[in-house]
C-alpha cells in the first residue's frame, strides 16, 4: 500500500533513546558473560570437574545457538513467504541471528573437549565395540571437527548475507535488496535444514553414539523455532516497557508471535511425542535405552516437568486470544518457554554424565551466562548500532498498519 | 471465453514488485462477475466432454463394483498377496487416497490461519477433493478385512459377547482418525458451501432447484448476524481441522511405524508421511484444476499465480519428502544395524529397484525443476509434472509396504510381490469413484467460494472507494492484507514522505 500512504517513523522511535538502560546493555552483558566465563574456567579446571564443565559448556552452547539458528530461520522464511506482518520485529531476529559467527568462536572449547564430552572420540571405545567402529568414517574427530566448522561458515554466510543487505537498504532503500533476499531465501532454507540436521546428529545424538532417530534434526529444530518466537516476544515487551518501539511493534503483532509461540509448541510436542511413542511401542532395547535413562532417578520427574512444561501448560495458557494480545500475559509466557527450552536441552545432554539423576551445579550458571553474557553483549551492540526496524523495507508500511482480522 | 484475462492484467498478476501486493484475480471481478462466472457452470448444459468424463468415470466406477463384488464372493485370495508379502495394494492404495485428501484441509485450514488470502480461489474445489479421496482410500482397509459383512467389530460399541476392538493397534486408530477427519472435512465444506448454496437458489429458475438448494441452504438469508456466527464458526473449525492436518497421516504412519520392521520402524515417519500428503494433494488439484479452468472458463479467477504458489508448495513438501529419504537412508547406515542397512540397500539396488528410482525421480527430482520461475508459470508442464508426482507417491507407498516385507528377516521365506488382474481393477476402479464423484461435484456444486472470492476483491476493500475513485476493479495492490489500511488508521505518527 506504499503508494497510497508511506507512513514512516520519527528517527527517535527509530534508535534507541540516549538514556535507555538498553544502552549500557551490550558493556553490562560482556562484563557478566567474562567474568562468568572465567569463572567457569577455574571451576572446571578443579579435579574432576573438566567433565562436568564442558557438559554445562555444552547446554549453554545449544541453548544460546538455538535461538540464534531460530533467528536465521524466521528471517529467511518471513523473505520466502514475503510476509508483510513481521517486519517491525525482524530486526531484532537479525540480530540475533547475527551472533553466529561469535557462537561459533565460544564453539572451540567444545571441539578441543571432544575427549570429555563424546565416548566414540576414544580410540580404544572403537577398538572394542564393533558397532561403534563401524560408524567410524561419520565418527571420527578431523571429520567432526570439519563438519563443525562448515556448519559455521555456513550460518555465518547466510547471517551475514540477510544481516549485510538488510541494514544496507536502511540507507539506501533499495527494494532490489528486498527481492534479492527473496531469491535467496529458497536454497537458504535447504541449506539451514541441512545443517541445522547434521548439527545435531553431531552434537547431540552422538553423545549417545550407540543411539539413533531419523527425526532427532527435526527435534532440535522445533526447538529452535519455539525459542525464538518467545526470544522475539520477550525482547519486544521489554523493549516496550523501556517505551522503546511500543508503537511499533503493536498489540496485533504480540498476537501473531503469540499464535506461533502456541503454534511450534504443539509442533515441538508433535515432533517430541511422535519420537517418543514409536520407540516405546517398537520397544526395541537399542532405542528404548535412550528414554530409559530419562526415566530412571529424579530424570524421570525432569522429563514430567518437560511434558507438563513445555507443553500442557503454555497449551492452556496461549489458548485463548487474551493471553496473546496482553503484554503482561504474554512476556510470562516467553519468559516460561525460554526456560523450559532450556530444560529441554539440559534433558538431552545431561542424563549422558549423571545417568543417576539430575545434578544441577554452578558450573550450569557460569556456562549459561558465560555464553549468554556473549550473545547478548553482541545483539545490545548491534541494537544500539542500527535502526531497530528495517526503516526502509518495502513492506514496513504493510507491517505498521497491520492488524488480526 | 469472455473474461480472458488481457496481457497486461497477466502481467500485473504475475509480477512481484515488493512494495505492493499483486491482484489475485484478474479480468471481471466485480460481485456479479464473480457470481456469474461461478454460477454458470452449474446452471448450463454442460459440454460434451463433460458427459464422456462422466460416462468413462462412471464405467470405471462399474469397473470397480464388479471387482469388489468378486473380491467380497472369492476373497482376498484374488489379490496379489503371498506370504511376506501380506500387504499389498490395497494398503498402497488406501494411504495413497488418504494423502490426495490433504490438500483440501490444508488450504482450508491452514493456509487460512497463515492469512494466505489466494487460497479463497481453490479451497472449495480441494475441500470436495479431499473429501472423495477419503470415500476412495476408506474404501480399501474396508475391502481388505476379508469378511467385510462384519466390518462393524472395528467400532467399539458394546456388544453381549463381551468383545471390543484392540485399542492398542494402530489399526484401530487408523479408524478413528480417518473417519474423523472425513466427518471434520465434510463439516467444513458443507459450512463454506451455505453462501454459496443460498445463492444458487436464490438464482434458481426452476422449482425443484429452489427448493433442494434451499433445504441445503439451511435457511441461509445473508444476514449480518449470519455472517458474523459464520465467520466465528469457520475460524473454530480451521482450528480444529489444523491438528487433524497432521494427526491423520501421522496416525496412518503407526500404522508402519510401530512394528520392529527395518524400512518401517523410524521415527521420522509421521512429519515425512504429512509432508508426502500434502505433496501428493496438491499435485492432484493442479492435476484437476488446470482442466477445470479451461473447461468451465474461470481463468481469470484460478490465476496462473494460483498455480505458483502451488507449484512452492509442492517444491517445500517434494523437497521435504526428499530430505526423509535422505534421512532414512543416512541413519540406517548410522545405526550399525544390517538389517536397517540391507533393507535400504535392497530398496535401492534390488528387485523392486525399479520402483525405487520411479519414486526417487518422480518425487524429488521433478519438483526441483519448480525452481525455475518459467517452470512454475508453464500449465503445460506443471499438468505433467503433478502427473509425475502422484506416480511417484503411488510407488512411494508401494515401495514403503512392499519392498520392507518382500525381504524378511528369513531368506526362506523371501518372495517377489506382483499384483494380480483385480488389485489393478481395484485402483482403477478407485479412481473412477473419485472421477464419478468429481464430475457430479462439478456439474451440481459450484466450484469456488463466491461468497469467500468475492471479499478479497478491491471492491470488498473498506477504503476501496477513497483509495481507487477512478479504477473501480483491479488497483494493483488493493487486494492486499487488509490490514494494508491507509495511514490515517495509524497509531504511529505518519509524516508521509515517499521512500525508495
């Protein structure tokens, strides 16, 4: 509707104002994520702790990239679907998709750990268990690590192609970005699927080398989707509580992140639950052992909490329209999911070092804010750095003027 | 035909600039045009070729009553069916017919919520689809029982003989989802149609037409309050029927996937089976629709960028398809197991290796020609390659039940599946039921949703009048989001310079 009416916003709607708290966010972020970094750093390096420590690294890490990969996803898809809505608040997502080069720097102690972390990396647990040697060509740590790194030069491509063109047509205005970006965004998502897949086969499934689910990509990939749209409800209602984009990013918008914050929950239960119900009912030992250790000692009330958590409840509670459309309804309901995506992930890596029981421990929190410190640091400074909506995107008039019917 | 769409309204409706929304119709698109057009396929002597599609459906219908008769009299004997091998096409067929039937829910449902406003121009005809594609696969797991007169002990009713279903089958889910999923389709259909209905009989000349569309039309007089519940009652049935989307052929993937078979047992099977169902849907209503069109002259409401968008979607799920086999593949190898890795490597290279590069080609390799904006727009090759596509589901299922049982794990007992003279009458005649079905549908029914087309026109647009004073239809971009409201509506404070 451009030709009709532009309306467009005044620059101080459009930075962030001089005496936002959000200003000192990205010092205030490094500070903490250093400091906790080097706390963690001490701690793991405490006798017997290197184990412990790198299986914390490893959660932090897979927490803080899922949100980031979530963010490449929801850029791309809004470019291939030409989604008119979602512009207000894509900027945010492409900040925090922008982080993936520095996740994957905070990702070498995780390679240089292997030894802790992954049971196949040990030369003598292949030499004595024939299954595991036949998986060693896929297996093996020069593989694994060049498979690490092509993920990242990967996503870091792909970030910094939709990041680079987005914040250019800020000053230039260019629709041809726009449309570039849309041609892009078809092979972007084979590639991201890919990736994200073998990721974690590679991070994930293999801490268990012994186990295997043709679905487990698409796992960890609803995962992804669920943390950023609350990621994106969050920062958008806090944002709005410091009077940062609150007319921008309107209540018709909230709805929407809303609707697919309910959305890609269900989908995560589908995804989970499909997982879970062929395995038990096939109930072959080889896969059943997996779930097995999540039942046994206090992990069997961990994945209750999860089933209950990340599904039943934000159900329920995201059901109705009013829930979605409330600020002070829906920022409960981001915060709730981001926590029990985290819990999620802590359920997946965790019962492989304590198989007697969940042993939550500092090193948890260091690594947590260690990595989060970082990620956060990285998207205050690109806020503070760049308009906070796509100010001259084609369709931003479309997505201000946006309303649920 | 009278409303050929010009050049340049083709041009306009194809291209994407980025700063406005193309028209989604094209030619006379004004309230009666629409009607009209709508309408007139319903209320004329149909063409010639309509009665000789009707008569060849009609006879393959025959076809397949004959076959079932014979089936019902001699038993399941007459099929293909050997000892491994116990499930043979009429399973294939049954999960082959339940995924044509996705499409229309699909669209219906969740396009709907995604706001994807051009469905309005094919949901009514993929809504009709899926539910005759449901008729068609119910009809095989029904067939395939054997005793087919005691059908009935599928449902759990009470009974003196104290003997309910086997609740832990997936058998039995099967009978659950696809029969709810029928009765929510119809639902849906049947609600959409009520604008539609009351207007054929509103138009109708003749007595007798008033008064069934009447009684079809429930009454429907247009008035605000019916609307306002219409709209309410179609918003609630989208989300009931979105679930559904997925649980049906999830649940019809159980079906497989629970059992300890290498080729069935994965876990990845419910998101690959949906996906496939909606690949296979859509091929079948560009497959129709590209016909349909031409025939009854609604070109210029099911635009060639209708089939566009299609043609993506069917690019997304084709792709996804492939990614499951990929999957399937990669982690059979992963898992260590030989027998995962030989039933993936017989699948591939042995006997019915035929069939497997059939679904490989026909599934994957097609649907990335859509890549390719020229291929998209061509009808020529889209009709062929929805063609291709449905061919290549046909043998996915084929290659899915039969390849993973052909090869047990007791080389013993091994054997070749070829089926017989009357499973190739049974999928035949299916088809002649969907055809005989389809033909009636369109001769009585009409094919799009006026009442729902007609609000994505301009002239539906609340500001349309003060937007377009001058070009009453077609404003390219007036039939955007509606929430594409003018400035004044803003809550932001717009100082208008023009940008880019």
């Amino acid at each position: 509707m451009s030709h009709a009416a532009t309306p467009t916003l005044s620059q101080d709607q459009l930075r962030l104002p001089r005496s936002a708290v959000w200003r000192s966010l990205p010092w205030a972020a490094a500070a903490v994520g250093l400091l906790a970094l080097v706390v963690h750093w001490l701690l793991g390096r405490g006798a017997g702790a290197a184990r412990q420590a790198h299986f914390s690294y490893l959660v932090a890490m897979l927490y803080w990239l899922s949100i980031a990969l979530g963010a490449l996803f929801f850029v791309i898809v809004q470019f291939a679907t030409k989604a008119g809505w979602s512009v207000v608040v894509r900027r945010l997502a492409e900040h925090a998709m922008i982080t993936l080069p520095l996740l994957g720097l905070l990702f070498v102690p995780i390679v240089g750990g292997m030894h802790e972390l992954f049971h196949w990396s040990h030369p003598e647990a292949m030499q004595h268990d024939a299954l595991l040697a036949s998986k060693a060509p896929y297996l093996n740590v020069p593989f694994f690590s060049a498979r690490a790194l092509l993920y990242f030069v990967t996503w870091t491509a792909l970030a910094w192609l939709f990041y680079r063109r987005s914040v250019r047509q800020d000053l230039d205005g260019a629709p041809q970005a726009t449309e570039r970006l849309q041609r892009l965004s078809g092979p972007a998502i084979i590639l991201f699927a890919l990736t994200v897949t073998f990721a974690a086969f590679d991070w994930l499934m293999s801490l268990d080398p012994h186990w295997y689910s043709t679905m487990f990509g698409v796992y960890y990939f609803a995962g992804c989707v669920v943390a950023i749209f609350a990621f994106l409800a969050l920062v958008g209602l806090l944002l709005r509580r410091a009077r940062v984009l609150a007319d921008v990013i309107t209540v018709e918008h909230y709805h929407d992140l809303g609707k697919l914050l309910f959305g890609f929950t269900v989908f995560w239960t589908y995804i989970a639950f499909s997982q879970f119900m062929l395995i038990w009912y096939g109930n072959l030992p080889e896969e059943t052992i997996w779930y097995a250790r999540r039942l046994i000692g206090s992990w069997g009330q961990v994945t209750l909490v999860l089933a209950l958590g990340h599904f039943v409840v934000p159900f329920f509670y995201l059901m109705t329209r009013a829930t979605k459309r409330r600020g002070a309804t829906l920022l409960p309901a981001a915060l709730w999911l981001l926590t029990v995506h985290y819990l999620d992930l802590y359920w997946l890596v965790m019962p492989i070092l304590h198989p007697e029981g969940a042993r939550p421990c500092l090193l948890d929190l260091t690594a947590f804010l260690g990595v989060g410190g970082c990620f956060v640091a990285l998207f205050g400074r690109q806020l503070r750095r760049h308009a906070l909506v796509p100010m001259r995107d084609p369709r931003l008039a479309e997505s201000l003027a946006f309303e649920n019917y | 035909m009278s409303q050929q769409p010009t050049t340049t309204e083709l041009s306009l409706n194809l291209d994407e600039p980025v700063d406005q929304r193309p028209p989604l119709l094209l030619g006379d698109n004004s309230f009666r045009g629409i009607t009209e057009a709508v309408c007139r396929p319903v209320e004329w002597v149909p063409p010639r070729g309509w009665y000789i599609f009707f008569g060849v459906s009609l006879a393959l219908l025959g076809v397949l009553v004959l076959s079932t008769a014979y089936l019902f009299y001699m038993g399941t004997g007459i099929w293909g069916l050997n000892n491994p091998v116990g499930w043979g096409w009429a399973i294939v067929n049954f999960v082959f017919w339940v995924g044509i039937g996705h499409a229309g829910t699909l669209i219906s449902a969740i396009l709907f919520l995604f706001r994807q406003r051009w469905r309005t121009s094919i949901n009514r005809f993929a809504e009709a689809m899926t539910i005759f594609a449901v008729m068609c696969a119910l009809l095989f797991p029904t067939i395939h029982v054997g005793r087919v007169w005691v059908i009935y002990w599928a449902l759990p009713y009470p009974n003196q003989m104290g003997i309910w279903p086997n609740f832990r089958s997936p058998l039995l889910w099967d009978v659950f989802a696809v029969s709810i999923y029928g009765s929510v389709s119809l639902l849906f259909w049947y609600m959409g149609l009520l604008p539609d209905l009351a207007t054929l009989r509103d138009r109708a000349k003749s007595q007798l037409r008033r008064v069934i569309y009447g009684i079809f039309a429930l009454g429907w007089r247009g008035s605000h309050r019916h609307w306002q519940h219409y709209e309410r009652a179609y918003l609630i049935l989208a989300a009931i029927s979105t679930p559904l989307v997925l649980s049906v052929h999830s649940i019809v993937s159980f079906d497989f996937a629970v059992s300890q078979l290498p080729g069935w047992h994965t876990t990845i099977f419910p998101p690959y089976f949906v996906a496939g169902a909606i690949f296979s849907g859509f091929a079948m209503v560009v497959t129709l629709m590209t016909i349909a069109r031409t025939v009854f002259g609604l070109e210029h409401i099911v635009t060639r960028r209708h089939f566009e968008n299609m043609a993506k979607v069917m690019l997304l799920t084709g792709s996804i398809v492939g990614y499951a086999y990929a999957m399937e593949f990669f982690i059979a190898w992963y898992s260590g197991n030989p027998f995962e890795r030989f039933v993936f490597l017989n699948r591939a290279f042995g006997p019915y290796a035929w069939a497997y590069w059939i679904m490989v080609t026909c599934n994957v390799i097609v649907p990335q020609t859509f890549w390719f904006k020229r291929l998209r727009r061509s009808l020529l090759w889209l009709f062929i390659a929805s063609i291709l596509v449905n061919i290549g589901m046909w043998f996915e299922r084929f290659v899915i039940t039969v390849t993973s049982l052909h090869r047990d794990f007791l080389p013993s007992s091994w054997d070749y599946y070829s089926p017989t003279f009357w499973d190739i009458c049974a999928l035949v005649g299916s088809f002649g039921l969907f055809f005989t079905m389809f033909s009636l549908f369109v001769r009585f029914l009409p094919q799009v949703a006026m009442a729902e087309v007609k609000a994505i026109v301009p002239a539906a647009h609340v500001h349309h009048a003060t937007l377009h004073p001058a070009a009453p239809h077609a404003g390219p971009g007036a039939p955007a989001a509606p929430g594409a409201a003018p400035a004044g509506s803003l809550a932001t404070p717009a100082s208008l310079p023009q940008e880019a």
